[in-house]
C-alpha cells in the first residue's frame, strides 16, 4: 500500500485524525476525499477507498460484509427559512416534530419520519441544494448539524429537533483488513502509538 484512501460524508472532519497520521506514519501518505452520502459504501466496493468516515445506515452485509466502528452521533436540526415559526424560538430550544406537522419536507429523513400534511414531491437534491429551498420557504430540512454548519446560509435558522440522531462510523471491507486499518482505528479511537489494541 503506497497510500491510505479515507473517504469522508460531508459534515465529518477528518482533519484531527488526518494531523495524527501524518505524525505517526510519514511515510503512508493520506488521501482525503469527500464523497456524498449516496456514494459512501460504493468507494469501498469499487476500490477507490480503503476506508470511509460514513453517516449510518450502510449496508453492512452487501455486496461484501463491512467491519463498522460507530463513532460519534450527531444531533438533528431542522433548516428552515428565517420567517418560519421555529425562528421564533430560542436557539437552545429543542423543536417538537409535532410542531412541524403542516411542513413541506424537502430532502426525505433517514428514519422515514415526516410531517403529518399531504408531501409534494420534490426532486432529488443533495442537503446543500435542499437547504437552498428551504431558505426560500417552500419547506423545511432535516439534517445533522454538522451538515446545517457547513452549508450556513444567513437566511435560515437552525434549531435541535427531537428526531433520532444519526451515527458517523468508520467502515472498511472486512476482507481488505490489514495493520494498515488497524492502524487507523487507533487513531481515530484515540489511542497512543505505543498502545496495542
């Protein structure tokens, strides 16, 4: 292996774990890639990455069965235009998703929740495009918050909804495990170099 390849969802930030590589392995180069959602168990499929910071659920039996090393959990926030009621709350507020009942839900949630009023049905949109028509007040988002941060926009509010959270977990072939993966795990678990599993 000339490289490791760790592929990232948006809204993961590789960067603390990317610095103590580098540290610990100067000569296994890092490659950093962002990949969308859609595509975060096909780079490992494909071989173009060898592991993938993912946002849960992934398939994690087929094609080929995944070693999976939940992470960290993110909370949801529902994107909403700057006049909907939610902007009326304060920002530690949390939104009761029966308060969002008469809502236009823009991008479909993971957990299959949505408002109890009639759907239209909107095109496929990554977050950041469905984030774009929320801001216009067609309808409202739910994303994790680290993905409502990283496409901010000054005409939306953000507010913790009482929704599932969802998971941001380390994924890799189970057949493609090396000390090289091992490696990582370490890292991003946080142990020291000198620590053995």
């Amino acid at each position: 292996m000339d490289q490791l390849r760790v592929a990232f969802v948006p809204g993961a930030t590789p960067d603390k774990w990317a610095r103590v590589w580098r540290e610990r392995h100067p000569r296994l180069p890092l490659d950093l890639r962002l990949v969308e959602e859609a595509e975060q168990r096909a780079v490992l499929d494909d071989g173009t990455a060898d592991l993938v910071l993912a946002r849960l659920p992934v398939d994690l039996d087929r094609p080929t069965p995944l070693h999976c090393v939940r992470l960290y959990d993110e909370l949801p926030v529902v994107v909403a235009s700057r006049e909907h009621v939610v902007a009326a709350l304060d920002e530690q507020d949390v939104v009761d998703p029966a308060d969002l009942s008469e809502d236009q839900l823009v991008l479909p949630h993971p957990s299959g929740w949505s408002p109890d009023a009639d759907q239209l049905t909107f095109p496929a949109m990554s977050a950041k495009d469905a984030i774009e028509v929320a801001a216009s007040g067609t309808g409202i988002v739910v994303v994790p918050m680290s993905v409502a941060r990283l496409h901010h926009r000054k005409d939306v509010v953000t507010r913790v909804v009482d929704l599932p959270p969802t998971t941001i977990a380390l994924l890799w072939l189970r057949d493609a495990d090396s000390p090289v993966h091992q490696d990582f795990v370490g890292v991003v678990r946080g142990r020291k170099a000198s620590s053995s599993r």
